[in-house]
C-alpha cells in the first residue's frame, strides 16, 4: 500500500474502516478487455477472475469511497426460483440511508481483505447470501456479468458482479437490515421498478431482456 493513501485513511463514516478489494480504473476499462460501458454486460468469468487475482490491491475504504481511479469490487448477488425473482425492500432506517426504503433485486458486499485470504469470490458469495437472508434450500450460482454505472458519485468507485442464484426452493425470507421480501414474476417487479435501487434496475433490464 502507497504511502499516500495511508496518510488519506480517515474513519469511515462513524464505522471501523477496513482494507476492501480495489482495482484500477484503467486496468478494468482498456480496449481489449472492457471498454467503458452503462448496465450489465456478459463477462468472461475465467478472464475476470484472473484479472481479479493478478491485478487486485486491498485499500481503505474511507479513501476508496471518493477516489474515482479505482472501482470497488461488488458480488450482486439476485435469487431466482422457479422463474421469479425475490424482491426486496429496505428499511427506512437502513445503515445506507442513500439506498432507504428502496426496493432491491439483489444483496451486495465489499470484499474485505480477510474475505480473500482462503476462499473465491464464491465462497464469499454464499456466505454473504446467509448472513443477510435466511433460506434453507440449496442453490447453484450462475454468473450474469458485470454491472458499470458511472452516471452518479456512488457508481463511479463500484463495480458490480452479478451473480444469479438458481434455487431449490421457494422458502426464503428476510433478516434485520431488510423491511421485507418476496418472489415476485417479472411483471411484478416491473411494478416496482420506479422505486428500485440503482442497480437493481440495470439488472431487471437486462433479465427482462433475456427472457
């Protein structure tokens, strides 16, 4: 880690910081691989990953949230059973007052550090799924591509990977941080759609556009 960005570390918005996985800007957007894009596009995952593993640096978030020459990594992960997708809505009181009350195609985390160390991203991907939603079936996860959306102060330093979860089962619910959930039909969360999270949107395009 450069000098400078430890001098930059400052306490993350009330929170304990923490080392996050990072990767240059210019070594995710080049001709060959990604050009910039908005949405979700289809990815080499074995490229992706690679380049994950070679190009990877864990930095402070406290500097990571405002320094646009890196993209933090983001799973998105969005659960599918029996073609229909759970939707969610935050809470008012949620810890990330920008994302308040919005409904959610999908649950998303920074990689930490300590995340890496002995795992993949998809290892991760489990464990964070039953950490924040309580489900007792199994599922295999099918990666959908990467989500880019430089179009506001927040999507300019995240990049997200969208993972889909092909389920076994329809029992699942939400935890603490979520006001509720449901399975919902593509034309459902259609009707929800003004009223979705960001991302959320982009993913809901394109599986509407897939099917």
């Amino acid at each position: 880690m450069s000098s400078s960005v430890q001098k930059q570390s400052q306490p993350f918005a009330g929170k304990q910081d923490e080392q996050i996985l990072v990767v240059a800007r210019d070594v995710l957007f080049n001709k060959e691989m990604y050009p910039e894009w908005t949405g979700v596009r289809p990815v080499d995952v074995d490229q992706f990953m690679k380049l994950i593993n070679d190009k990877k640096e864990f930095l402070w978030r406290s500097v990571m949230e405002s320094d646009q020459t890196y993209k933090q990594i983001i799973p998105y992960l969005i659960f599918e059973h029996d073609g229909r997708y759970f939707l969610m809505q935050r809470r008012a009181t949620s810890s990330e007052t920008r994302l308040s009350s919005k409904f959610s195609l999908g649950i998303g985390g920074h990689l930490r550090k300590e995340d890496m160390q002995d795992s993949d991203i998809f290892s991760w991907a489990r464990r964070e799924f039953h950490e924040e939603i309580n489900y007792s079936g199994s599922f295999e996860i099918e990666p959908i591509g990467l989500l880019n959306d430089d179009t506001n102060d927040v999507g300019k330093v995240h990049l997200g990977f969208v993972l889909l979860l092909r389920a076994s089962s329809s029992d699942i619910s939400v935890k603490s941080e979520l006001k509720s959930g449901t399975l919902a039909t593509i034309d459902e969360c259609r009707a929800r759609y003004d009223v979705m999270e960001g991302w959320s949107k982009f993913v809901f395009d394109y599986l509407q556009n897939r099917e």
